[in-house]
C-alpha cells in the first residue's frame, strides 16, 4: 500500500473482499479440475457446486456493508493521484460492484439457463452442422446480451458494455477504428503471399511421442521462466491458464501425436499467460489489484511469447538443437530453416483456431463485426451464416463448406461471451507494440535467445506490465510502457517484415 | 423421500443446506488437490481458502434460519418412526447443527492455529526424534480437546464427545470393554506366532515398476466394482479415499519400487472406502444421509476389502496368475502358495502403518488407552514416551529405539485428532462380522473369488450397508446386518482359523 494515509474504510474494503477474492480461486479450481481431472458423472454435482459458489459470491459482494464501505472509501479518498494504489483498488472494486448491482439475480438465472442450453445444442448442431437447430437458442443469447447491455444505460454503443466486460474503458468506436485500419494492409498481405511460393509444413506432421512432447513442453516453459514451484502443467482438450493465487498458476496444453505444433505453441501461448500471473506482485495477494489489466493486456502476453519470441529465429537457434534431440528419427534431417520456415507457414483456412499469425486477425475482425450488427439489430440470427461466409470471402478467398467450418465454429457465442474476440485481435496489436519497446531497450535480445538466456525479457514485462497486476485501466498501461495509445502500427511492420523474408514478396 | 407425508420444514431445511453440502464438497477438493497436484508454494493460499469455505459452511448452518426450521421440522416429525428417511435426516442435521453451534469460534480460530503449528513442528520433531520439541505443542492441543469436551457437558466421560466426532453413540466404556476383551486373545496369537517358524515375504521386495503397478492397481479396483466413470484413482504420499458427491468418489494409492504391498493393499484398502461413497443411493444426492453412517463403518468396508477379500486364498487365485503377466521376471518362479503366505506373514512391529492384519489392532489399543488416559489427566504428556515404550514391550514385545518410531509417529495428534483411532480398530470387528453373515448368505462365494466374480459381494453390501448411507446409526445398522450388536468373536474366529493354518498353529 503506498501513500502512508490511514485509509481505514479502503482497508475494511479489502479485508472484507479477500472471502469474494478466495471464492474466485475457489471457483477457478472447481473449473480447472472439470477440464482436467474430473470424471464425467461428477459433472451435474460440480455444476451445482459452482453456482454455489458464485452465489455465495455475489452475496459477499452486493452486501449493504460492501455498498457503505464502498462511498466512504471513496469520499476518504477524494484527493488521491488516480494512479495511486487506492485510487486503483477502489475504481476496480467499484466497477465489480456496479457490474454486480445493474445485472438482476433473474436476468443472471435465465442467463445461466439458455446459455447452459444453447451450449449443449451448439454441440449437437456443430457435429451435424445443423444451423437451424441452433437458430434459436442463438437468438435468444443475443436478445438477452442486448438486455445486458440496457442495465447500463446511458452508452454511446449498444456493444460498449458487452466489450467493457472483458476490456475495461475500450469503446467500440475505438475498436472499429483499429481494425479498419489494419485491415487492407493485412488483406493485402495475404493476397501477396497467396501469390508466393508455398512454405512445406511436413516436418511438423509426423508422429511424435506425447510423453516426449510432454518432456519438451516442460522443459520450455521452465526456460522461459514458468516457476513451477508456484505452478503446474497438465493436459485438457483446450489448452488453458488459470491462477488460485499467485503461489498456484497452473497452464494446460495438449498433444497431438500427429502434429507436433500444437503442444509447442500451445505451451508457449499459456506460459506467456502464467509469467504474467506470477509476476503479480505478493503486495497484491488477496485484493482486486491481484489480476491481469484486461483480456487484451493478458493476450498480449502470450501472444507475444508464441509468436514473436517463441516463432523467431533466434528462439529456436536455442531451441531447436534440444528439440532435434528428442525426435532424432523425425527432425535429425531437417535444417533449423526448414523448420523455422514450416511453424510460420501462412494459409487461409476456415478454423480460427487452426489459423496462423498472418491470417488470425482477419477470423477475429468477421466476428467482432458480426457481432457488432447482431447486436445493434442491423443482422437477424437467421441472415448469419450467408454473412459469415460473404466476409470470409472478402478476408480470405474462402467460402465453408457447410456451417460447422463456418458459423458455428466457435464456442464462445452459444456460452453468451458475446464482446470477448476482439480481446484476442488487441493483444495481437499490443504485444507488437511492446516487442518495438522491448528491442529498443535491449539491443542484443536475439543474442540472448541463442543462448537461451530469457530473463531480461521477463525481466523487462516485470517491470513495466507484469508488476501493476490490474492496477491501470490497459489504456494507461499501454501508454505508460510503450510511450503510446494502442497502435497498430508495429503489428503491420512486423508481419510485413517477417513473412516479406519468409515468402520473399 | 419415504412416508408422503408433505413435511415442509424439513424440506426447506434440505433445499437450505445443499450450500452446506455443496461446500463440504468444495472443501474435500480443496484438500484432494492439496494432497495429489498443489504445487508447494500454492499451501498459504490454499488454507486461506480453506478456511473462508469453512467460515461460510459454519454461517450458512448456524443461521437463526435454520434453527427455526430444524425447530419446525422436529415438531413436525415428532410421531414418525425413528428409522424412517424423515426422522433419519432431522437426526442427522441436529447432529450437525448441534456440534457447531456449542463450539464457538474462538475456540475454532485458536484450534486451527495451535494444532497448524502443532503439525509442524510434529514435522520436525519426528525427523529429529525429539519430543522435548514436541511436548508443549501437544500439551497444548490436549488442553484444548479437553475444553472442546467441556461443551457437550454432561458426558459420562471425558472422551466421549471426542470419539463422538468420529463414531456417533459410541461411548467410551463401550470401546473399552470391548477392547479389554480381546487384547489376551490377540496377544496370545501373536506369541504364538512368534513361536512359529517365520513367513518369508522376500517376493514382494523387489523392484517392481511403478507404472505397471498402477495398471495392476486400476485393473484390481476396476475388477472389484469400483465405477471409474464415477471417480479416478491419483497418487499421493498418504492414500486415502474422498467424494466430491455420488458421481465423484475418488482414490488416491501409493506405489513403492521396492515394495509391492503398498500399492496392492493401499488400493484394495480405498477401493473398499470408494465403494461404499459410490453405493450411497442417489435419492439421498446433496442431503445430509449421503454419507457414511461413521467412521468404523467405513473403516469396515476398507478393511473388508482389504484383508478379508484382498488377502484371501480364492482372490488371488484369481489374481495371482495376472498379477504374475504383469512381472513375469520378479513374480513366474514364485508359487501361489508363497505368495499367500508372504502377504500374510505376521510380524510385530514398532509401526502403526506397516502393521499387519494379526497386529493391527494392539497399536490402536495402546494409543486409545494412552488418548483416553491424557484426556482424563490421568497421565501427562511429558510421561507420554515411557508410558508407549512399557505398552509397546507388553502387546508387542518390542521397545521403540527412539521416539520417531515410537510415540512420534502418527500425526493425529498434531492435528488434533484425538478420539479417531478407535475407528481403525472397531472397523476391523465390523468387517469381520460382516464377513461371518456375508458367508452365509452366499455359500458359494470363494468360488466366485476363485473366477474373479465379485458383484455378489458388492451387492450384498450395498444391500445391507451402502444403500442406507447416513441413515442409521452405527450400531442400529450393525444390528440390521448381522442381527447382532457390536461382537469382537467373530474377528478372534477369524484371525485364529487364518493364522492357524497359516503358521500351523
């Protein structure tokens, strides 16, 4: 705590919200062992021991002495440099609070009822690639973001709130902005590399022992700094990073035995989350102040570890010697360029998931504006599939052929996380960003990667990201590390220079 | 539900305490993770969390609420029969609602404060065998489970509220008399033993690869009835078994590289706990029935499994010829016959856990008398050491050569469990009564073993012991399942008829 006042309603505040903040891990590890460990009859108990939880939660939080103790912490701290730790606790307490208080307990049961529904009925329509069946359910998750949005009137844009809720402060003017202005550069891209000479992949697709992955997974993510005496490494179907406190981070990836790429990048993307969840100072333990800025900020993170350390030359200089070692019949014969080249392969395909560096933004721009339109009511649910498949021809020259590789590839709109991709598109801009900042206050970093030195960099995310946990709102933090507003600038530079060498445009 | 009567209070005072249920749930994978994955730095979070869920259980029970119910509802039962599910279940939570309200929480705080660092410095103590170290930490936790008694005044002894925790109804005279009756005849056998020429366990000390020892370990369990769809089996350094509800019952097992018996009796041992959780009907989902009737009847069904299935002829007539696929070059050349008697082979030994079946219960006699002892006053912890050596020579002929094998070995008294171990022992009685009517019932049932068939078995427990869960207590369902009470021959039967064969007595 800085400032030396004796702010004595903040620091009743706190002490009452370390139950809501043990709640919150609780809850996290009740999620963590549905994806990894849990049978699957344990699943309808584990439910109802998670609504528990959460209702246990809000009770914490909406309490008339949260509310008392909430505007006295306020008016005690009037004066306060809004940078200043209590400022910060207080507005990020007071936002979880207002965000509690506008949302009806009855808005949240029905939500958690058609979003438990449309998720089991978007499995059922994905495997048959049944749109129609899921037609409904999807109308019924937008009509009630939409009611959502109206509990926190006035906005300037419908989608304001739902984006607020996983970037906080980000309009979504702002982010329209952004992406229309990156968009023909990146176009652009594509269509010259489309035109060049393809890159082979093949090296990547052959059989790989998982439990030699594993090793290597492990042996990655320690060197770039993961401390696994505060953390751990599992497996579940979808590769994730989740915190019980800063003493517990815990990532997950996953094996393919066929393709060698996804426990690697996988591994390196979640460890780019975890450094960041270590890196929160112990000062924070136990307060709102002990989380990441935003989404964004978090994918900042590790995107930067997947794609602009962990798909670099200089990286795998280190890296691929030991890499070789475990596979000596697969990768003995393959030159390090010949693999650099085949992990940064660029080709339009129809899965976001499986989409590469240069093409990901374009999957992630689709759905914000679609969901923008669906949201403002300018798109009905039925019209989605024929929008869906008109922009993917205009991003990237191909049309699905049925919906399950179109419209109805994604979990995230049947879970009712309508607002959250354009996380992922932001990180990618903000990492670039942070990489231009990084090289420019150290000049041999490539060095240091040759000879797998990765501390500096931790060091330096430490410094200027890592320790303020969610201390700034991402705008400020983003300013205060890199001497800028969000840019997408550097991200055009740096693809257009990487993939200009690789396909030689 | 029996009885169709519309007994509203008590049905509101279920629908209430599901949060009360789903948090105990909460609180055992809290401890499950604990145990088999927390990474070590996680510890200090972990038991804030602990204690908030334990904190939030304990208001959630004691709320005015549910005293005006259980109030209600008591009233509204006053007619029913005493064995009925109604009747059953307001037992059940005045039980419950009883213990926590006459225990205040300071007493709670300073508990959990006293026996945590009890335990770590039992830690110590024991790695250094000095008790001197020790004393005034369990001087103190005596002092303490000396006042938790004093709030269920009036007893007729001390102890009985402590072995109340753990065994509902049971009185102190009752275990001590029933103990008194057996420890000549127990200790007459292992003089006899002692007289007899030795067993040689030399084929189970070998090296024996801990991975396959777990794929014998899942087959064994699997074989046994255990539902894996319903639960999982982990490694842990202590094994023990827990139930996140009736879809969610997990094992955890130990695997020795030089000692096969670990793993083998560890996992028939939880395996027995786990289907007693598994067998819980699923009527009785998020009540306070969905549980154990106590802690010795759970203890029956392990040692159950354990000793008088898992160390039968007939089962591993079974076994033996899979067991031996599994490792071939440590186990081909060895009969079936020495095997047997290898897992058989009686021993006096200075500790509890590596106790076999015939010796077992002369160390929980001695620490019962000794906790009993402490708890009246009648002895002093700075006497503690000379008064276990003098028992451990009179049952065991054996005098510990340092305090880490003698009195410092167990940790439940660091963690203040006093009053639990008696359970171990009357388990063993339970079972073997049990198995005297189980024989009867099903004549044939070696010859089942001998095919490996093993559901005549289950069902036969769930039956007459898992299908009632919390519903009677230990000693009504004993009743109802033997048709006696509590009865230490059939276990001398037992132990006489197998030992006499064994060592030709």
């Amino acid at each position: 705590m800085e400032g030396g006042l004796t702010l004595s309603a903040l620091e009743q505040l706190n002490q009452r919200l370390v139950a809501y903040i043990d709640l919150s891990h609780v809850q996290s590890l009740l999620n963590w062992d549905l994806q990894v460990y849990m049978p699957t009859e344990g699943a309808e108990e584990r439910g109802e021991q998670s609504a528990t939880i959460r209702r246990l939660a809000h009770e914490v939080l909406l309490s008339d002495e949260t509310a008392r103790l909430l505007e006295e912490a306020k008016s005690q701290t009037a004066g306060l440099d809004a940078d200043s730790d209590e400022a910060a606790m207080i507005r990020v307490i007071d936002r979880a609070y207002t965000k509690e208080r506008n949302v009806p307990a009855d808005w949240v049961s029905r939500f958690s009822r058609v979003t438990s529904l449309a998720y089991d009925t978007w499995v059922k329509a994905k495997s048959r690639s049944d749109f129609a069946l899921f037609r409904p359910h999807l109308e019924e998750v937008v009509r009630l973001r939409q009611e959502y949005a109206s509990f926190f009137k006035p906005y300037e844009h419908g989608y304001d709130p739902l984006l607020d809720d996983f970037e906080p402060g980000m309009k979504t003017a702002e982010v329209q902005a952004i992406f229309r202005s990156i968009r023909p550069a990146q176009v652009a891209l594509i269509q010259a590399i489309g035109q060049a000479q393809p890159v082979d992949d093949a090296c990547l697709h052959q059989a790989f022992d998982p439990a030699a992955q594993r090793e290597f997974s492990l042996e990655l993510s320690q060197r770039l700094g993961f401390d696994f005496s505060r953390g751990r490494l599992d497996i579940s179907p979808h590769p994730f990073t989740t915190s019980f406190g800063q003493g517990d981070v815990r990532i997950t990836t996953h094996f393919a035995p066929a393709y060698l790429g996804m426990s690697l990048f996988s591994t390196i993307h979640e460890t780019g989350h975890a450094l960041y969840d270590q890196g929160i100072p112990l000062a924070y333990r136990r307060t709102m102040l002990a989380d990441g800025a935003s989404m964004a900020i978090h994918e900042s993170q590790s995107r930067l570890y997947e794609n602009l350390v962990g798909r670099s030359r200089p990286f795998w200089t280190y890296f691929y010697p030991r890499l070789q070692q475990r596979f000596p019949t697969q990768l003995a014969g393959v030159p390090l360029e010949t693999f650099y080249r085949a992990i940064n392969q660029v080709k339009p395909s129809l899965i976001r998931i499986e989409a590469d560096e240069a093409t990901y933004n374009l999957h992630i721009m689709l759905r914000l504006e679609l969901e923008i339109a669906l949201i403002e009511g300018s798109l009905a649910v039925k019209d989605l599939p024929e929008a869906w498949n008109d922009q993917m021809q205009a991003n990237l020259g191909l049309t699905p052929p049925d919906d399950a590789q179109g419209v109805l590839q994604d979990v995230h709109w049947s879970s009712g996380d309508i607002g959250y991709f354009a996380t992922y598109a932001l990180g990618n801009l903000v990492a670039a960003q942070l990489w231009e900042k990084i090289n420019a206050d150290l000049p041999d970093l490539a060095q240091q990667f040759e000879r797998g030195e990765f501390g500096a960099l931790l060091e330096w995310l430490r410094q200027h990201v890592h320790r303020f946990g969610a201390r700034y709102l991402p705008k400020t933090l983003i300013q205060r590390a890199t001497g800028t507003s969000i840019d997408p600038a550097p991200y055009l530079r740096y693809l257009n220079e990487k993939y200009g060498e690789i396909y030689r445009l």
